[in-house]
C-alpha cells in the first residue's frame, strides 16, 4: 500500500505474554509487511516512548485518528472488582478499553487472550478476565491463536485495506483462515484414515506420521489453518513438529480442551 494509504494502527497489550507480538515480530517476512502496511502509532513493546511520554502518545493519537484508527487489542480484560486485577500506568484495562476502543474505525483482538479471554480466563479466574467483545461489547474480528498466526492478522488487514468482505463464523473468527478445521487439512490424515495412531510420544511412528489422536490431539474440534499457513515464516507447526493440537484457537480452550496431553 501506497504511504498515504497505511492506516494508524493503535496497539493494546491487556492481560497475556505478548507471544502475539513475538509471533510476527519473529518472523521477519511477514511482520516486515505488516510493519509497512500499517502505520503503529502506540505499540508499548516496539516504542521508544516510555512512562508518562507512552500515555501521552496513546492519548493523542486516539485524538488524532479519531474515528479512522485501527485497534488492534493483545490480551485479555479483567472485569471483576471494576477491573482491579489488571492495570498500566495506573489505570485499568476496562478503563483504557472504554476510553480508546469504541473511538476504533475497526478492532482486531488477535490472540485466543484478546478473542475470548485466553489463558487470563482459565478457571477459576478471579479477574473475571474476558475477551474484548465480552468485556465491553464492542464488536471486534477476532483472530484467536496461541498465538495468532501472523499470516491471519496480514491477511485481515489487507482484506480490510481493500474493502474486501469478511465473512466469519458464530465466534467472530474469518473464515479464510478459520473456516477448516485443522484436522481437515492435516499432514497425518492418511494414517487416520488407516488407523494408524502413535502411542508414544518421541517415537518411531510419530516420526512416521502416524495420528497424535491418541496422544490428546484436538485437531478434529478445532478450526484454525495452521496445516497450510504454518509458523515462523511457513517452516512447521505443532503437528508436524511431532506435538499434538491443543485447541488454541477455541473458546475457552485452557478449560475444554484439557487435559492436553494422553498417554
Ligand atoms: Fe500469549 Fe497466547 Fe495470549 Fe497470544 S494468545 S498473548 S501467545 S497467551
Ligand atoms: Fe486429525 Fe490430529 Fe490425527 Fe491430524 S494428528 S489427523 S488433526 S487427529
Ligand atoms: Fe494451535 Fe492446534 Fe494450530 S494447538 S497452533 S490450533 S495445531
């Protein structure tokens, strides 16, 4: 996109471990576009600006972008006790998402924290963690993923760049990338089919490509496009690397989708 064309992109970090950010900021390919397809206007891991500077920056470009801005929010909300159980420079999550989300022209929640409350929101969950549509009902896209695939937040933003139509299904997920589960499109499908499901973990036939079925995969349940997208500039992802699917893409996974592993 031409220079004049790239949206200012307001970036929030609530509840999570940036993992989201580290997802694209490592794999050099894809987050070089990104970084040059968007304009960050406030990212508090990429920024220089620091203290009371940082907050300053925030403030005046919700001002400045007003109604044009994109949010991009990594994390979740805390919502009980008036949202004490997460703050920056002082101030709450819930007050910041207020203050600056509903000013948004577009909001992503990438990251299964942001989307649906992610790991902040496993049980018991005492900050009453939520994901962003949750906690204030503002309508986002959401790119869920522990972490989200970087080629998803690409996608979507030059889907959004080119007002090209979004089509999503009943959790705000796009269905480019979240329309096929991942055992749809797995490398271990034949030996599913075959019956052909390795016992152990590290062993022979998940060397051979045997099914992780029995060793806990989740892929069946769980719609994301890792199959083809991959990580880290499209070398593997867990399946292949030998790991099961733990679901990370799913509502609330850290509680349905446990235990992970089987043995
Ligand atoms: Fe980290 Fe996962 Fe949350 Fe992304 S979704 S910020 S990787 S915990
Ligand atoms: Fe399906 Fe998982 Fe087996 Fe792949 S490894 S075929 S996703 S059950
Ligand atoms: Fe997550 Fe399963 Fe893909 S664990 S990264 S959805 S293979």
């Amino acid at each position: 996109a031409a220079a004049a064309q790239r949206p200012a992109v307001i970036w929030l970090h609530f509840g999570e471990c940036t993992g989201c950010s580290e997802a694209f900021l490592r794999t050099p390919d894809v987050g070089g576009i990104i970084l040059e397809t968007i304009s960050v206007e406030y990212h508090e891991t990429i920024m220089a600006a620091s203290g009371h500077q940082a907050e300053q920056n925030l403030h005046n470009a919700v001002k400045q972008y007003d109604g044009k801005f994109v949010c991009v929010v990594e994390g979740a909300i805390a919502t009980a006790h008036n949202g004490a159980y997460g703050k920056v420079g002082g101030r709450t999550f819930l007050d910041i998402a207020w203050d600056v989300i509903p000013h948004a022209a577009v909001t992503l929640a990438i990251g299964s924290c942001a989307a649906y409350g992610g790991v902040a929101a496993a049980a018991p969950n005492p900050g009453g963690y939520k994901g962003v549509t949750d906690a204030i009902g503002a309508p986002a896209i959401n790119l869920p993923g522990c972490p989200m695939n970087p080629l998803n937040l690409l996608g979507t933003i030059l889907k959004y760049l080119n007002n090209e139509p979004m089509e999503m299904d009943g959790y705000g997920r796009p269905l480019f990338a979240y329309g096929e589960s991942v055992h749809d499109r797995c490398p271990r499908l034949k030996h599913y089919e075959n019956f052909e499901f390795a016992t152990e973990f590290g062993s022979k036939e998940v060397e051979m490509g045997y099914c992780l079925l029995d060793l806990g995969c989740k892929g069946p349940e769980t719609y994301n496009n890792c199959p083809t997208a991959k990580f880290n500039d499209s070398t593997s992802f867990p399946i292949q690397a030998g790991h099961p699917c733990i679901g990370c893409s799913e509502p609330g996974f850290w509680d349905t989708m446990t235990p992970f592993y089987e043995e």
